[in-house]
C-alpha cells in the first residue's frame, strides 16, 4: 500500500471519527443541559440563566405538587398503555414474521401509517371521533391513544429483532416432545426478549415525552409536558430540571440492568 493510500485512509478514519463526536455532542449537550441547571438557583421565575450552583433543589425534589401530580399521571398512562401495546405489538410482529397471509403487505402499511402521520392529525383526528361519541377526554382517552400510536412502534421494533430467527428451533423443540405453549415459552420468547424489552422502553419514553395528541384528547387531565407547557407562561423551577433528571437517571439504570441481564444470560 502507497502512502498517500495510507494517508488517505488515516485522515478519513479521522474525519468520521470527528463527525460521529459532533453527532453524539449534538445529541447529549441539550441533555448534560437540563442535569446541570438542576443544580442551579435562579433568581427569578425563570430557570434559564446560571446563577450558582447549590443542592438544595434536590433536598425536597417533590416540592411542586402540581409538577409530582402531572409526572404521576404520566408514569400510570405510560405503565398502562406500554403493557398493552407491548403486548399487542409483539404479538402482530410474531405473527407478520412467522407466516405468509393474504392482507400481509396492507397490514404492514397499516403499521407504519401512525408514525409518517403527523401528530396534530392523529391528535385532532383522535379527538374528534371521542366528541363524536361523546365520551368524556381524561385519563382514558390518553392511554387509548398512547396505545395507538405504541402499538406500531413496538410491532416494527420486535420484527427488526426476529427477522431472520430460525423458525426451525421451534420444530426442534415440539419434536422432542414440547408442548406448542411450552416451546413458546422456552424457545421462543427468551429470543425476542430483548428485542420486546427494546420495543417496551422506547414505548414507555415516548408515553411519557408525548405533548401534541396527548394535549388533544387530555381534556382537564394533566400529564407532566402539559404541565411544564402550561407554567412555562409564567415560570420554569428548577423542580422541572430534577424531574427530568430523574427521569433520565431511572431510564438509564432501567437499560443498564437490562443490558447487564442480557450479557449475563449469553454466557450462561
């Protein structure tokens, strides 16, 4: 190899290395952002300038009850309609993967159409049927709407884990006596675990982060980014940067413990 070849390769390893560190810089910056200002005392309404450092807005970080009620909204609607959607979601991407049907393909695009369309349309839309039938918007019009929109992510998330799984194990295992129930539970869904673990975090994120449909069909409900929404008119405490961060943390310890769980499982 020539050296302007090797230069050449040198350099380009170099500059990708540098555009990967500005992606990830772009990504994480806003987010190091929202955990250092909740260390921050501000000296108005407004947590968007540094002040000084202080811990004291972790000594009590459920002091604004209207926040810690909205954020325990959020956490229930997102519980249930994660547990839902999972459930439903892997269970169409099980039966997409594993067999060829007539109405495949339009159940694919059926799939992905809540997630190209926008989400004003899907709120709106959403809204107007519930009017129609008159039924009240609350809690429970949130979590059917969550679900909706859940179920396509979790079902593309499980399939993209599953394509390519090698069905024969299956048969496999019924040869040697198991029951279709049991080869299932033993064979099965240890595979797709992961993947349905994936699929049930970025679920339970995207529950807790949705503003725009959630906003359409909350009525007087208020979750934890309708209540930041509706404060952020008058004032922005710094309990909204500790509750995020906590957020952040549990999301956190929740992929480490899974990721742990799965090295561990691989060695044994």
């Amino acid at each position: 190899m020539s050296a302007p070849t090797t230069v050449r390769g040198s350099f380009a390893k170099w500059l990708l290395n540098g555009y990967a560190a500005l992606a990830l810089l772009y990504l994480f910056v806003p987010i190091l952002w929202i955990v250092a200002f909740s260390f921050n005392r501000p000296n108005g309404n407004y947590n968007i300038q540094w002040q000084r450092f202080t811990f004291s807005n972790w000594t009590d970080p459920f002091s604004d009850q209207g926040l810690t009620d909205a954020l325990q909204e959020s956490l229930k609607i997102a519980a249930i309609s994660t547990s839902v959607a999972t459930v439903l979601g892997s269970l169409i991407a099980l039966a997409l993967s594993r067999y060829r049907f007539r109405g495949g393909n339009a159940m694919n695009l059926f799939l992905v159409l809540p997630l190209t369309t926008p989400e004003i349309v899907l709120g709106s839309s959403l809204a107007t049927l519930f009017i129609d039938w008159d039924i009240t918007r609350g809690f429970t019009t949130v979590v059917i709407a969550h679900i909706m929109f859940q179920v396509s992510f979790v079902a593309l998330t499980v399939r993209a884990r599953i394509r390519g799984f090698d069905w024969t194990l299956e048969q496999a295992a019924q040869d040697l006596g198991a029951t279709p129930l049991r080869t299932f539970w033993r064979v099965t869904f240890p595979l797709v675990l992961p993947g349905v673990l994936a699929a049930a975090l970025l679920s339970f994120a995207l529950s807790i982060d949705d503003f725009i449909i959630t906003f359409f069909n909350a009525g007087s409900l208020q979750t934890f980014p309708l209540q930041i929404n509706g404060e952020f008119r008058v004032r922005f405490p710094p309990a909204v940067n500790v509750l995020a961060t906590t957020i952040l943390v549990f999301s956190i310890a929740i992929m480490v413990t899974g990721t742990l769980f799965g090295s561990r499982k691989k060695r044994v």
